[in-house]
C-alpha cells in the first residue's frame, strides 16, 4: 500500500541546510493501523505531510499503491490526493462560514460529483457520524467533538482508502477524545488505512503497528 525506499526531506534556515527527516524505509499495509510517536521536532507531521502528498521529499522514493508518486507533478499528485487520502487535523480545519453539512460536501463539489449524488452521500455522512441534526450550525456553533466529527466525515466523504490524523484529540478532553478514537478505529473495520500522529502513549499503543521518530529518524520501525 505504502512504501518508502531512503525517504530524506531537508530545509534551508538561513544559509544552513536542517534535516527533518533521514534515510527513512517504511512499508504499510493496507488496513494497517499505524500510530507515529515521538517528542516535537522529531519529524512526525513532517512524515505525515509526506504521506498526504502535501509535501515532496527531497530524495528518496514514495510509492502509494505501487504508483511512484514522487514523479507526479502538482496537478497529478492533487488528483491522487483527492481520490485516495483523507486528513483530520488537531484545529478542525473547518471552512468557518459553511454549515457542517456543506462543510463535509467541500470535496464532493471540488471532485465535481453530480449534486443528486453529493446530497444523498451528505445525507449518509450526517447519518453515520450521528450530525443529522448539526447539519445546519457553522462549526463556531459546534463542540469540540461535533467539530472533529464534521471534519472525520469530510475526511471520508470520498472513501479514502488512507486516513491521515495528526494529533486528532489534541483539542478534546479525554472522553471526547475517547469517542473520536473508537470512531476512527471503526473505519479500520472497514479496511481504511489508518495512520495517526499522537504524543498521547496510551493513545499510540492502541495501534497494530507503532513507529517511534527520534530528530528524524525511525527507531522503530514496527516491520
């Protein structure tokens, strides 16, 4: 599903060059869950990104589906992107003027779904993500945990075969958090490929595979 062969992405600061990620190997399975440990700065959303196709490596090989999506330009990568990775991110990422319900249709109008079709996956998504009657309020009129529901169903809007969360409990208090937690685990049910960036250990172990990032590096590769 996922594959990465010597994977390195540096920045220039100033006149110097910063490494963020080195020499990085990494095969995921599809259905995997992977969880992405580590202290700040280690490289874990830099991965992350990577993995999303928000970012490019600056050497090394990343191939999703057998696909070499490094060669991509921009235009390819973004159609890859909106076929196969969903995100949910610790802020929301919410669009703050829309309703929840078109919120969570965002992607189906920029994937260009007829609107019979996007009104009757709204509808599901709503049902399934128990928002049916938050479909109208902006997302300032949400909690915390309907906020990252409208923003876990928009994520799955397109049936993404990849998840990509980064600290998805970050801004919900511990029961919240819980419930958003057992709802991602249950799209692991139905084979998405799971992988989340945490700092919460207990969080972290839940996964079936965990990666432990140390100043760039995999130190534990979970193979």
């Amino acid at each position: 599903m996922i594959r990465l062969d010597k994977v390195c992405r540096s920045f220039m600061v100033g006149d110097q060059r910063v490494s963020a990620l080195s020499d990085i190997d990494l095969h995921i399975a599809a259905g995997d869950y992977v969880s992405i440990m580590g202290p700040s700065g280690s490289g874990k959303s830099t991965l992350l990104n990577l993995l999303g196709l928000l970012d490019r490596p600056s050497s090394g090989v990343y191939k999703l589906d057998g696909i070499d999506v490094t060669s991509l330009d921009d235009v390819q990568q973004a159609k890859v992107r909106s076929e196969k990775i969903g995100f949910v991110f610790q802020s929301f990422h919410l669009v703050p003027r829309l309703s929840a319900a078109m919120n969570i249709e965002l992607p189906l109008i920029l994937a260009g779904m007829p609107p019979a079709e996007r009104k009757q996956r709204v509808t599901q998504l709503l049902e399934d993500y128990s928002l049916t009657d938050r479909a109208d309020p902006r997302p300032d009129q949400l909690s915390g945990g309907q906020r990252q529901r409208v923003a876990i169903a928009r994520a799955t809007s397109m049936n993404p075969a990849v998840l990509l969360a980064d600290e998805p409990t970050g801004n919900l208090d511990q029961t919240t958090g819980k419930e958003v937690i057992h709802l991602l685990e249950s799209l692991v049910e139905r084979k998405v490929t799971l992988i989340m960036v945490t700092h919460d250990p207990d969080i972290g172990v839940r996964a079936h595979t965990q990666l432990h990032m140390v100043d760039g590096r995999l130190s534990d590769e979970g193979h």
